[in-house]
C-alpha cells in the first residue's frame, strides 16, 4: 500500500491534511468524554485514501457539477468505535462547513478486526483499498491482513445472488412510488410519501451496484455518499442524473433530504413536476444498474466456468 500523495495537486494535498486533522481532533475529543474502557482507550488505526485520488483518475469540473469526491477509510481499534452518530458526526459537520476544503469527503468507518475478516474473504471492495489506496496516517504494529482472493464460481454465486434479490427490491420501490406520484397531484402528503419512495428505490439501486460490483456497501442512507461510490466504479452511472443546471442539482437535494424530512418535517415541500423529473432519473439509474449488473455477472461467470 503506498504511504504519499505527490501525485495530488497542493491544494487536494493541503485539504487532506485539514481532513485528517479534524478527524484527529474531533475523534480525541469524543473518546476523552467515553466511560467504557472499549471507548476511552479507542484509537484511529489508520486513515486511508481510496478511489479515483488514490488512483490518479479524479475529476475536478465543478462548472459542470461533477467533481469527484475524497473517500477516506478510517480504521479503528474497536467496533464501538464506529458509529458515525456518536463519534463522527462533528468531524463530518466540520469538514463539510470548512471553506478550505472544497470538495465533498466520503468517511468509511470499520474496525481493525471487520477489515481483516473481509480481506481474508477476498471481498472486492477491501481488496481493491488494500492494493490502491494510499495510508495517510497509521499507527504501527497494526498491519491489515493479506487478501485471499475468492474462487472466481463463489464470487460469481454471491454476486448473482445479491443482484436477483436487489432488483427486484428498487422496482417494488418504483411502483410505490408511482402510485403515490399519481395521488399527489393536489396532495403533499402523497408527494412527500412518494418522494420517501424515490429516495429508497435509489438507495437500493446503488446498494444493488456496489453488491454485484464489490461484495460491500457502506450503511449508509446517505444517497450522494452512495452515488459517489458507484460513480467512481462505473462512469456509466453518472448520466442518470444530469446536473449543469441548478433545478437539477436541487431536485437530487430533494431526494436526499426526503429520507429524513419527507417522513418527520412539516416545512419539507416538494411539487409534482419536480417528484416527474426524479421519477425519469430514477427509472434510468435501475435500467443502466440492470445493464452493468449484467454485464458483471456475465464477466464473473464466465471466470468461473474457466476456473
């Protein structure tokens, strides 16, 4: 695993280290007010650098409202440690409010023993951080295990598996919501229900991607977070959301937002003609899913039937 950024402009170089910091500190601070001894002696293992800035493939177009995203995988000493409500929920609202920081940070958070565990399992999400990614802290004596790779007939099974079971889920997610756009038409009710259902059907499409595609996805109801994720695997996926244009933009705000205030908040608004337009994107995510879910599951069997 590499250990540097020099092949990372000096302004991505200088935003990293003001991400690692705020981790740092925020992280500290959480554990000093922990009363468990699990929690008061945590400690972050490793912060590791994955996807297309640990690649070399980034892209950086904020004019045309595509800019690819920091994904960072902090590594801990225990499982309490990663929940992301308890201890890393401040370092998030900081990153995200920090004017130096210009590009949006994805945070991956697992304990020392759960990576293991995977990378002996050969999943392909691990596999692919433990060779690609770029350490940006660590502590020693904590080393990640060597991957063992899967037979190419097991993870064909799993990956066939998880595609005939999430499919199946965003379709049942698209004809709810349907159905509720249908009724909405003079009622906010059924639009903020329907809105609820959109945000669901994307959730399980890109959940549906990164099974078929890595054996693994974050927990995570956060839709751009997942979005990030998938794009940075399949350039495919990112048609499905157009985004030059601020109504664009705005109406994925809207989806995102609706998996929390569609269903709890009173001022959460949303009309039929913007619920129309993410109904077309989202029909267009589950066909382009369907089609490299496919195509993957075609790659893998045929491995395995060489194999």
């Amino acid at each position: 695993m590499k250990n540097d950024v020099d092949h990372l402009p000096e302004v991505q170089r200088g935003e990293l280290e003001r991400v690692q910091r705020v981790l740092m500190e925020e992280f500290a601070e959480a554990i000093a007010q922990a009363t468990t001894p699990s929690r008061k002696n945590g400690k972050i293992l490793k912060i590791i650098l994955f996807g297309s800035y640990s690649r070399d493939d980034w892209v950086d177009d904020p004019k045309s409202g595509y800019q690819s995203d920091f994904d960072l995988l902090v590594i801990v000493n225990h499982d309490d440690l990663t929940d992301i409500a308890h201890y890393w929920y401040v370092a998030e609202d900081r990153i995200l409010r920090d004017a130096a920081i210009a590009r949006p940070v994805n945070i991956v958070v697992h304990s020392l023993d759960e990576v293991n565990r995977s990378l002996k399992r050969g999943e392909y999400f691990w596999v692919d951080i433990a060779r690609d990614g770029i350490v940006l802290y660590e502590l020693p004596c904590h080393p990640l295990a060597t991957p063992m790779p899967l037979t190419p007939a097991d993870a064909y099974q799993m990956a066939k598996a998880y595609f005939e079971e999430w499919l199946p889920s965003i379709e049942r997610a698209l004809d709810t919501a349907e159905g509720q756009v249908e009724k909405g038409t003079d009622d906010l009710g059924w639009r903020k229900d329907a809105a609820f259902s959109l945000h669901q059907a994307t959730e399980r499409a890109y959940i549906c991607f990164l099974l078929v595609r890595t054996l693994y996805f974050p927990k995570s109801h956060n839709i751009k977070f997942l979005r990030s994720l998938a794009e940075d695997i399949e350039s495919r996926l990112i048609d499905a959301w157009p985004r030059d244009k601020r109504i664009d933009r705005r109406r994925f705000q809207l989806l995102k937002r609706a998996y929390v205030e569609a269903r709890y908040s009173t001022a959460y608004q949303i009309g039929i003609e913007d619920l129309n337009a993410i109904l077309i994107c989202v029909r267009a995510l589950r066909d382009v899913i369907e089609q490299v879910g496919q195509e993957r599951l075609e790659q893998l069997r045929a491995a395995a039937q060489k194999g």
